[in-house]
C-alpha cells in the first residue's frame, strides 16, 4: 500500500468512493475541522458542496483530537455521518474507539497517517473512507493540502454543478496557508497545481510574478512594508516613520504626496523594478555577507495567486485571504472565517478584518519583542517569551523569527507561562544542518522524560514545564548536529 511511487488513479479511485458516500447520504453530515487556514478552506470546501447538494450538515471545529473531545462530541452529538477536515489520519485508532455507533467516516488529511492503516481499514466498526494523499505516495507536507483534498472530492460532482470550479480558489488558499509554496518562486507544486490550472483554465486565478507584499491593495504601499515580515526590512519592518521615509527616499512618491492613496497595486512596471532594486539593497547592507543578491530577491518576489472577480481588497490575493482566516483560527474564531467562505461574504468580511486587524497588532508587538530577545546558545538561538508571548502567538512567532535569524541551527521559542507549563516552538533555521526538527525534539522531550507534541521536518512544537526549560535547551545542545 505504502509505495513510493505516485498513484494518482488509486487515489482518485478513493475520492469518488468518498463522493458517493456523501452523495448517497440524507442525514446530517456532522463536520470537525482544524481551525488553521487549511481547515477552515477544507470545511468551506465540504460545507459548500454539501449546500449545493442539498445535504444537511453541522460543522464544528477543533484545535485538536484528543480522547475527551472525541467522546463528548459522540455523547452529545451521537453523530450518524462525519467528514474530517484536516485532521483524523493519526488519530484513527481514538475515532473508531468513540464514534462506535457512527455509520460513515470519511478522512479527508494530508498530515502523517497511523501505521497498520490496512488492519484499521478491516476492523473499522463504521464505513471508514480514508482520504489521505500520503497513502498514495503524495507527500502531504507540500505537494498537496488538506483543502486540495476537498476539492478532489467536491471535483466530482463539478461537470453537475457550474459553480464548484470556483472553490479551486479555496483550495489554493488553504495550501497557501500551510505554506506549501515551495516549488521555483514560490510556486505550488504536486497535485497542488493541478487546482492551480484548473483555476486558471476557468479564470478563477491568475497567477503572475510580482513582489510578494501582502496588501497590494487593501492598505497604503508604505503601510504594508512596514508589516512585511517575510523577510524582515532593515529599518522599515515594523516602522510606519521607516516605511515613509524610504519610500519617500527613494523618489516613489514624486508628483503624488498624498502617500495614504498609493498602493503597491499602483505602482507601474518601472516604478516596481526601482521598489525591488531598492528593498534587495536595503536588505543586502544588513546582511549581505550571508545571502547572495539572487538570494534577497527570492525572498521578494514569486508567484502570486489572484483571485479574479472579487472586489474585497484583501480578498483579491490568495496568500494575504490566507492571512484573514489564520488570524480567525488564532483568535478562537474560525467559524466566522468559514461563514465568509460559504455563506453571504458581505456579511462577515469586516468582522473578519475586525478580527485580523487585532490579531496582526499583537504579532507586531510579540515580533518587535522578540527581536530584542534573542540569546545564542551555541548553535541555538533561543527567544524566552517569559511573561510577554502568549500561548497562540508563539509557533507564528517562531516562523517569522525563523527567516529572519542568519547564523545558528534551531530557533526555540518559548511563551509565558500556561498552568505551570510553557509552549514551546522550535524552527530550522535557514542554513540549518538540522535534517528532522520533529525527530530532533522527540529525542529531548524522551529524554527530559516530560512533555508531548508534534510536527513535521520543518517546524515543532510541544508543552513542556515551566521549570524544565533549562533543561530542554541543555539537553538541545547535547543531541543536535
Ligand atoms: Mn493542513
């Protein structure tokens, strides 16, 4: 089952079993969601499709699957049909202990399965339709996202239904979010961009290359410099002051004072080359001797996704959506991002900017924080959050830091403290030598003998107590590299 070879029918195959299932079903479809970008674009994916098919649903997200989540929703919900979005393929064996009266289940993940997923398949006490691209030889860490999975399935029914072509543009925003954009200029790749054309084949995207800013034009060009994070902008990242100057430095607002009314969707070809050809140099005077020019300007420019016929201003770039419904998550909120993706988008767009705006002020602040807070402890750099980072703030934190520190192996980002124990996110750095940050962390909670938590190669995270962070590090330095 597990080979490492692609198998694109099989896969498909498994979509449209998961199709008739909730084709032939007229009970309430319950849904449980992950609360992340991905999650809410799978569940408004699914939730979408069930509406247009005229089905019954209720959908309900969670931050996690644990044993008492499981059985209350079951005690409470005694649920007939469910579809997971973006969680469910590691938790197999807690799903089939609770949901015993359940009579379908569909998975639909991207995340790392259980192993004797066959024997699972067997025994399962409820028709168990497993869709998970992994199984398939897909890597689900970048090839293909959870609300892609989605898609495959509402795909089916699209030759029926003219308007489902149009939640492609939800699937590349989930996988946006999952930062799966690796491929050459921050492409998508893998069965990623098999949506990609086809929401280009129906003019629902254009892609295009241009300079990554978030918020070409939803706020003011020097307003969104001064909150671009990826990368860091010497001087202007976090400034509003910084972010006029420069642009006022550099002869951009020349014949046009009124800097409140440019955006970076205004500027022409010219005027972009000399934005780019200044913020490479800006970059390249701070850090210079450890990336290449080529290296800075990959950072700043790439693929972009724009959504076609849609007048929201930041709605119209798929990355900067993506940025809407995370803050949603973060906030405890997700529902409400879901609402703008299924149902009146008039209705919710500004409670959603309501709730990103807040979210954004706090990362701001956390990052300014963060900055003046970083100690090396040989190869590793730590960020002790102690009494200032909150708990939802920190893996986020983490990220952003993580493209921007230089020299070092692994970020270790801890927040304040949470009932007597701290989160703690590590990150690769950029010239780690670090192969598996997960494996890496797995080792030192064994052998701190305390702590769980999960992740992938890239990025971890766990809770660990608060007295054993010293430890934690020690023990870090120790086993890596
Ligand atoms: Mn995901």
């Amino acid at each position: 089952m597990n080979n490492s070879l692609r198998d694109f029918l099989s896969f498909v195959d498994t979509v449209k079993k998961a199709a008739h299932q909730i084709n032939s079903s007229d009970d309430i479809i319950y849904i449980l969601s992950h609360i992340d970008a991905d999650g809410i674009t799978c569940a408004g994916i699914i939730a979408k499709l069930l509406y247009l098919l005229d089905k019954p649903f209720i959908l309900k997200f969670t931050n996690t699957i644990n044993i008492n989540f499981l059985t209350s929703f079951y005690e409470r919900a005694d649920p007939r049909n469910i579809i997971f979005c973006d969680l469910g393929s590691g938790h197999l064996n807690m799903i089939s202990e609770t949901l015993k009266k359940a009579e379908s289940v569909i998975i639909l993940d991207h995340h790392v399965p259980v192993e004797n997923l066959d024997t699972f398949e067997k025994n399962s006490p409820f028709r168990l339709i497993h869709v998970n691209p992994r199984i398939y030889g897909y890597n689900g860490g970048y090839e293909v996202s959870s609300s892609s999975v989605s898609y495959f399935i509402a795909h089916v029914f699209s030759r029926k239904i003219g308007e489902i072509v149009d939640l492609t543009k939800y699937a590349i925003i989930g996988a946006l979010g999952d930062s799966q954009d690796v491929g050459d200029k921050k492409s998508l790749i893998g069965l990623n961009a098999l949506i990609v054309n086809e929401a280009k084949k129906n003019g629902v995207i254009e892609e295009k290359i241009d300079l990554l800013i978030l918020g070409r034009k939803s706020k003011p060009l020097y307003q969104a410099l001064a909150e671009t994070y990826s990368p860091i902008l010497p001087g202007i990242t976090g400034s509003l002051e910084g972010a006029l100057k420069f642009i006022a430095n550099i002869g951009l607002s020349t014949g046009r004072l009124d800097m409140e009314n440019i955006t970076l969707e205004d500027l022409n070809e010219n005027q972009k080359a000399l934005l780019l050809e200044k913020l490479v140099e800006r970059i390249s005077i701070a850090f210079g001797d450890k990336m290449s020019i080529e290296e800075i300007k990959n950072m700043l420019i790439g693929y972009t996704y724009l959504i076609k016929n849609e007048e929201k201003p930041m709605l119209m770039d798929a990355r900067e959506f993506s940025t809407l419904l995370n803050a949603c998550g973060k906030l405890g909120q997700p529902s409400i991002g879901a609402a703008m993706l299924i149902g009146d988008k008039n209705m919710f767009y500004d409670k959603v900017v309501t709730l990103y705006k807040r979210y954004r002020y706090s990362i701001s602040e956390a990052v300014k924080r963060a900055r003046e807070n970083i100690r090396s402890f040989g190869k590793i750099k730590v960020i002790d959050g102690d009494n200032w980072l909150e708990e939802n703030l920190t893996s986020t934190v983490a990220s952003i830091m993580s493209q921007n520190i230089l020299d070092g192996d692994i970020l270790v980002v801890f927040s304040k403290e949470i009932n007597g124990a701290v989160k703690v996110s590590l990150r690769k750095l950029r010239n780690s030598k670090v192969k598996n940050i997960l494996n890496l962390m797995k080792q030192a909670l064994l052998k701190l003998g305390r702590g769980e938590g999960g992740g992938h190669e890239e990025a971890a995270g766990a809770y660990i107590p608060l007295e054993a962070k010293e430890k934690f590090i020690s023990i870090l330095r120790d086993i890596a590299v």
